[in-house]
C-alpha cells in the first residue's frame, strides 16, 4: 500500500513539476514574442565595444531578430547618464551591465532600476553568484598579479600575494593607484580584509609607483620598465599573447569585480532586455567570455573553455570590494600612499 | 493753396537692398541682433554653468533631493587644494612661457625670414598639436622612461653612465609633454599676426638707426601684443585645464593637478563629488576671469592697426648664412617634437605589439582591423559632419562676435565677449557634465538630448572662445580707415564687410577653421557623455579602442587624422598664398 501511496505522490509531483515548467516556459513564449514586438533593446554598457560583448550582442541579433543598441561609457559616466536621463524623465535606456556596488549604489541613491523577474537561464548560475530582485549576474573579472618573465626567474615568481612584500621588489612594482575608485582601490579593500592590515602596510613600505593606464602599463611591463604589476585583469592580458608576460593567480585567490544586469526604470523595451539578460547566461555566451580569461557565472562554460583561459575561468574567488566599505577603504590608502 | 502734410509726400519706391541697409543702421534692429547674440550666446554658455552653478551649491545634482549649502566650497580652500593649485599654476605657467617663446621665433622664422623650405617648416612645426595626446603620451613613455627608455639606453650606450639622461615621468615631463602641443598652438596664431603687420614701422626704426634686435623688441613686439598676449592667455587657460599630461607623467611622480583633482571627484569618488569638482571649476574661473580683465586693461585705448590703407608687402629680412641656424632649429623642433614620437607610432603600427620590433611581429592587421571597421568610418562619417558644421557655425558666430566687440561701440559688446569667453575658462570635464544636465532638463518637447546636436551645440561652444580671439586678434590689427575709405567711396555695409573686413580676415578665418575643426576631432570629455548610438564620434571610437588595449588600432587612426592634417594645411596655405597675392 505505501509502495502505492509513493508512487502516486512521485507521479503527483511529477505532473506537478511539468505543469509548473510548462507554465514557465509558456510564460517565456509570452515575453520572446512581446520582445520580438518591441524589436530592439538599448544597453548601457562598461564593455567600450570590447570583442566578446560585441560578438554576445551579434549573436543575440541573429537568434531572435532583435536590433541590439549598446551605448558604451565608462562607469562614473555611464551612472551620471542613467541618473540624469531617469531623473529628467528621458527614458532612453532599458538595461545596464554595471558592477555589483554600482547598482547598490544605485539602489541607495535613487529609484532608477526595477524588479527583473525570472530569467529562465539564472537557474544555471554556479556558486557563489546568485540574482537579487533587481539584478542578474553577467560576468566576472578577477584580477592577480602579471609579471615580466625575462626579468623575474622562475624560481622567483611571487605564488602568493605575501610575495609581493618581498624586499627584493621594493621600488619595483607598479600598480594601478591604489587611493581613488578602481581596479587598484577594489585589490586593496579585499587584500585588507583576507590577508590582514599588516599586508597593506608592508606593501606601502614596498613603495610600489602609481599608474593610472592599466592597459598600457601592462604593456610597460611587457617592455621591461617594471617587473611586476598589480592588480592584473585576467582579461587585460589575454591579447598579450606572444609578449613575455605571465599571469600569476595566487594561491590565496583573486580579487574581484562582478558585472551585473539591471533593467532600468521605464524602459520602452522591457520584454527585449530580460530576453538579452536571459542570452547572456546561455552557455555559449559565457563560453566568449570565459575564451577571454573572464569567469563564467553560469555551470558548464568553464570546463569548456579553451585550455590556455581554463586556469582562470576556474580561478579560485577571494572576493569583492562593497560599498559599504569603500569610504573607508579608499581613505586608509590614502593615509598609506601619502 | 493746400499743403500736404509730412505723411502724405509720396516717397520715389525705395529699393530693397538700400531699405535693408537702412534699417541695418537704425538703432533697433542693432539692439535686436545684440540681443539675439547675446541669448545664443547666454544658451552655449551661460545655461550649461547655471547648471553647475547649481551643481555647486547644492549637495546632489540636478534631479535629486538635497540642500544648498557651500561645502563645496569650502573643501576647495583647503591646504591640499592650495597645493593642488599652485601645482597647476606653476606647471602651466612654465610651459605656457617657454612655449611662446618658441612660438615667437618660429613665426618670426616663417614670416619674415628668408629661411630656406619655409612653406614645409611651417606645416611641420603645427604637426604635434593635432596629434592625440594619449598616443604622444604612450610613444614619450616607452622613450623616455628612466629604466629601458630609447632615449636613456643610447644615452648610457654612448656615454657609459648607469644614471639616465631623462625621466618623463616626473614635473618637467609634464611641463615637456604640454609644451608639444602648446607651442604649435600659439605658432598658428602668432605666424598669422606677424604676417599681417605692415614693415614699414619696423623699417621706420631701422632707418633711424635702431639695431634689429633693438627693432625686434620696440616695434614688432608690441605691435603683436594683442595677438601675442590672446595666445598666452589662451595657452595658459588651455594648461591649466591639461588632463592628460598629468595624469599619464604627474601620477606616478605624486603631482596632482586640478584636473586630475576634479577627474578623481568625478570618477574615481565612492560618490561622485560634483558639488567639490564644480566648485573648484568655479573658484578657477573666477581666477581666469581676472586674467581676462588684464589683458582687456593692458589693450585697452592701445592701436595695434598695422593693416592700413597703404599697400604693404610682407618685408623678409635676408639672414645670410644665419638662415641654415634658423632652418636647423625648426628641423630640430620638428625631430624631437614630430619625428621621435610619431616616429614610434608609425614603426609600431606595423608591429604586433608597440616597443616589440621583431620580424614574426611584422603585421599589417592593424591597418586591415581600422579599415575595414565599419565603426570606424562611420565615425569618420560623423566627425567630419559634425568637424564642418561645427567649425564653420563656431567661425561665423566668432567672426560676428569678433566684430561687435572690436570694430563697434555699441552698448553690451563688452557682455557679448564675455559670454563667448566663459566656456573656456571651465574645465572641459566639468562643462561636459554641464552640457549633460543642461540638454536632458530642457522641457521635455525640446529633443536636443540623445541627438546629434546635443553634440554640435557642445562644440560651437567649446569652439566660439577660439574663434572669436582669434577673429579679434585679426579685426585689430586692421585700421578702421579702410571701412571709412570704403564707405566715403560709396560702398555699403555690407559690401565694406565683405569687400574690407572679411577679405583681410579671413586667412585667420582658415586658421580659426582649422583649430576648431581639429578642436572637434579631439574633443573627448563632452562627447562620451552627449553621444547616443549612431551619432559615435572619433574620440569615443578611440577611447572603446584604448581600453580594450589596441593602442596600435588607436595610432592607424591617429596617423590618419595626420594625413589629414597635411591635406588639410597644405589647402589653406595654397589658398592664403593664393589669396596674399591678389591683395
């Protein structure tokens, strides 16, 4: 009898599941056809037209017929828009790809971004990424440490970012400045947090020099001004090929940007862009990015990736600058960097 | 007998050309165009910095809910802005100074001396100021860094020292890096003042004894002071306003400038600081305003008329041997200042990587990438749309501007030049942010926002200060006898205007074309903020390019836009010689 009983509440539940996943997914059909009926999605993007996001973009196009307009701004810029248009009641956006704390910063501020819904593929993320209410993992950019290889031996490679406070480097890192907003400021506030106060100030002894050009400075170690520079975008070095540079992931993990999805108050074309959001975790599409050194937020693109990006689509995470934090992260390396 | 009274005399039809020109000389239709002028002016500029004015003022930005306080303010007057600024000052005074000078003897050299290739010196030595600063600044880092620098390995190669023999990246870099740009830039205004002076004064003092040193001095020099004085002030607004040099060889020797001050309260703030970046934008202002009021006192009741009614010919000053010095120095300038940096640029397009000179690396894709980018010419596309329609607009609205200010006395020209100097003395990121506010909160049926020209309102703005000093430096130089001679004979306004006015200018038009249209195709911080999609000028194309680390892409296009500045100075000279030769 109970052998019964299980066998009815396996078949209840089945029944049950597909319902609910048919529901869903007549849903889904629903917001595809209404986002074929807008025709296009305006996104305001960090990408400046980089490749991947380009080629995510064409293939979105050719998928569903939808004509994607992709504004690129840097991040203060790209803010300073989306909150002026919103606040002038210019409506001219429908999605942004921004950083975790720029959207918290958002939310905090103002009422410039609404609720997303459910995007079917965000079932799919890996841990640790999860969706808000108002946001949708996009990608990640870790970032270690690039060295030049002809003037830093093999068996001197820094493994950990203790390495780097080795008084054979002093004066000879170069690093994005680490006192204002930015790839610098992010290694600094979660290097003080995993690896302790003492790690900060050790390094400010190392006398490491500012830069404010992280594409060119990593070309500037290339040529050898530098042997070291700090924090390293994975990414930023996958075109490097053929330069004597290396990437080192330390052992201790990668700091961390994480680049999010919103859906911008009253956009015209709210059905196209969940659809985007939605093409933007299809697994070929985080396949690009992980191609391009990036992590991948959804399950499967990592192990799919080429061999020479699988070591950092699979690099271990140390974690994410908040905003909470940042007044006073970006004060203490002031005091430091005097 | 009747009379007929005044109302009732028949008039003989008047033609309308003569009724037009009669009301041109009527009170109110003159008040009426002042104030039409001074309304578009009051819009490019005044509205923009109302909206940083308030921006300054209050805690949020325009749109947010906040409170007035002067917080803003108060942080500028601190000690570290106080070092800030004394930074900018003194950086921006060296270079502005050295610059003039050089740009003194290189006109001089050009204009009124028999120097062997002067027609090529002359395009040659404008070249680096049309250059984007950011690829001058990458091929001055990978020659003159101390540690594997081009310069610094012959240096120690040659002499055998361990100490290199430069540092870009350091104060005099800076200074080094602005003055590349500074000194072609005061060159193209004062080449043009020098050509339009009369050398019968100068041959006046020789012929009562006066040495050509003493000549020099007395005469050619103070002749030029409007134009030499405009181009100073110009330059040095221009220097304080550097972001590039100083972000890229300031950073890493700890100089802090204003506009890098500004740049990290805008963008690299864990909230954007407008309230302190517009503020001190406000404070620097009013200091260049100060600027401008002593210059308008050294000028004023001075005649610097040296175009009269008696024909002149420009007088070359034969230098002997002398002219392979004068022709060297150019050359010299032209090496370090062209040659060395563009140099780098244009051996590296043909490598896979800058600084990486090996045969496997040998590679046209650059050039193949940049051409066949469709975003690139549609850039193109627009930037020259906008470059033509924008020079041209910011020349004639500076040409009138010019004009109601220097060859007028009516009432409200001082306000009217005023007006059209504003823009300059503001921060081109912090007037960017203006322009961004002021265009989105315009009433909602004014669509110039998110089009293409919320972008050329920006540039006739950014643009009119330099059109209406350079079209003033001309319209002084010029003697009021030729309007009045060619009034007495007959000729009417308008005709005196085109026939005297606009003819004798207009070589300073072409230059005042040139810069702003160059102006145009650099302008970066207004245009990443005011373009929407379609409407992607150059600059923004570069800047997607610079960050995603293709600075050999960046420098294919910066060598075309040189090829274009050669196209381009090579048609305005021929058209000036052209024109010299029929005056």
């Amino acid at each position: 009898m109970s052998r019964v009983l299980k066998w009815i509440v396996c078949a209840g539940w089945l029944v049950g599941s597909s319902a609910t996943v048919s529901a869903q997914s007549a849903d889904w059909t629903a917001v595809v056809d209404a986002a074929k009926k807008e025709g296009k999605v305006v996104v305001y993007s960090m990408a400046l037209g980089a490749p991947y996001y380009a080629a995510v973009l064409k293939s979105f196009e050719a998928k569903y017929g939808i004509k994607v307009e992709s504004l690129d701004l840097r991040a203060s810029e790209l803010a300073e828009r989306v909150r002026t248009e919103q606040a002038a009641g210019r409506f001219l956006g429908d999605t942004e790809i921004i950083t975790t704390t720029m959207i918290e910063e958002q939310l905090k501020t103002g009422d410039y971004v609404q609720k997303v819904g459910d995007i079917p593929n965000a079932a799919n993320l890996r841990e640790p990424f999860k969706t808000s209410d108002v946001s949708v993992p996009a990608y990640v950019q870790p970032m270690g440490i690039l060295i030049n290889t002809r003037l830093v031996k093999p068996e001197e490679e820094p493994k950990s970012w203790n390495d780097l406070n080795d008084p054979k480097w002093k004066g000879k890192i170069l690093s994005d400045d680490m006192r204002p907003l930015g790839s610098g400021n992010t290694m600094f506030a979660v290097l003080q947090k995993k690896m302790g106060a003492p790690f900060n100030e050790q390094l400010a002894e190392q006398k490491p020099v500012f830069s404010r050009d992280m594409r060119n400075d990593a070309r500037r170690v290339a040529r050898g001004e530098y042997p070291i520079y700090v924090p390293q975008v994975f990414a930023f070095a996958s075109d490097l090929k053929g330069l004597p540079v290396k990437v080192v992931i330390p052992q201790e993990g990668a700091p961390y940007a994480q680049m999010e999805f919103a859906l911008l108050k009253n956009a015209a074309h709210p059905n196209a862009a969940r659809l985007l959001i939605n093409h933007f975790l299809e697994i070929d599409s985080q396949l690009l990015y992980a191609n391009a050194w990036m992590l991948p937020v959804v399950k499967g693109a990592a192990e799919r990736a080429n061999d020479d990006a699988k070591a950092f689509a699979n690099a271990k995470l140390m974690g994410m600058a908040t905003l909470a934090e940042r007044p006073a992260m970006m004060e203490l390396a002031r005091k430091l960097y005097q | 007998m009747s009379t007929l009274s005044s109302n009732e005399i028949t008039h003989p039809p008047m033609r309308w050309g003569i009724r037009f020109a009669r009301l041109m000389e009527g009170k109110a239709p003159r008040r009426l165009a002042l104030a039409a002028l001074a309304l578009l002016l009051a819009f490019l500029s005044l509205y923009p910095l109302s909206m940083l004015l308030y921006g300054s003022l209050h805690t949020t930005p325009p749109g947010m809910a906040g409170t007035f306080n002067l917080s803003g303010y108060i942080q500028v007057f601190t000690w570290p802005t106080a070092v800030v600024f004394a930074n900018t000052v003194g950086i921006s005074l060296l270079k502005t100074v050295f610059s003039l000078l050089l740009a003194v003897l290189f006109g001089w050299i050009i204009s009124r001396t028999d120097t062997p290739m002067r027609g090529s010196l002359e395009v040659l030595i404008t070249l680096p100021f049309f250059v984007p600063p950011i690829l001058t600044a990458m091929a001055w880092g990978m020659l003159g860094n101390p540690q594997v620098g081009v310069i610094n390995l012959a240096w120690q190669w040659l002499s055998g020292s361990e100490t290199p023999l430069v540092n870009v990246y350091s104060y005099a870099g800076v200074v080094w890096h602005m003055l590349q740009y500074s000194t072609p830039f005061l060159f193209l205004f004062v080449v043009e003042a020098f050509r339009a002076m009369d050398p019968a004064l100068e041959e006046a003092s020789r012929m009562c004894g006066a040495s050509q040193w003493r000549t020099f001095r007395r005469v050619t020099l103070p002749l030029m002071l409007p134009a030499v004085i405009t181009a100073f002030l110009l330059s040095f607004i221009r220097g304080l306003e550097s972001f590039e040099s100083p972000l890229f060889f300031g950073t890493p020797a700890k100089i802090e400038v204003v506009t890098t001050a500004i740049y990290n309260s805008i963008h690299h703030q864990s909230i954007p600081n407008y309230q302190f970046a517009s503020a001190l934008s406000f404070v620097i202002m009013g200091l260049m305003f100060l600027l401008v009021i002593w210059q308008w006192h050294l000028l004023r009741g001075r005649s610097f008329q040296t175009v009269t009614g008696k024909g002149y010919s420009p007088r070359v000053i034969k230098l002997g041997p002398w002219r392979w010095l004068t022709f060297a120095v150019c050359v010299l300038f032209f090496i370090i200042s062209v040659v060395l940096p563009i140099g780098q640029l244009l051996l590296g397009s043909f490598f896979q990587f800058f600084g990486f000179y090996q045969w496997d690396m040998l590679t046209l894709d650059h050039y193949r990438s940049v051409l066949g980018n469709d975003e690139v010419w549609r850039a193109f596309r627009n930037t020259f749309l906008l470059g033509f329609g924008g020079a041209s607009a910011t020349m004639v609205l500076g040409s009138i501007v010019a004009y109601v200010s220097t060859r007028t006395r009516w009432s409200g020209r001082q306000l009217i030049d005023v007006l059209a100097w504003l823009p300059w003395m503001m921060p081109g990121m912090v007037l960017a942010v203006g322009f961004l506010w002021g265009f989105a909160f315009l009433p909602g049926a004014i669509t110039i926002y998110g089009t293409i020209w919320a972008l050329l309102i920006a540039y006739v703005a950014l643009g009119t200060p330099v059109s209406v000093r350079v079209m003033s430096a001309a319209y002084h130089q010029l003697s009021f006898d030729l309007e009045e001679c060619s009034r007495v004979h007959g000729a009417s306004w308008w005709q005196t205007l085109w026939r005297i006015l606009i003819a004798l200018a207009w070589p300073s038009f072409a230059v005042g074309w040139v810069l702003t249209f160059f102006g145009i195709m650099r302008e970066l911080s207004a245009s990443v903020l005011l373009y929407s999609v379609g409407s992607e000028v150059l600059s923004v194309v570069l800047l997607r390019m610079w960050e995603n680390g293709q600075a050999e892409a960046v420098s294919v296009v910066g060598l075309m836009m040189m090829l274009l500045v050669f196209l381009f100075r090579w048609v305005q000279l021929r058209l000036i010689k052209r024109y010299v030769s029929t005056l």
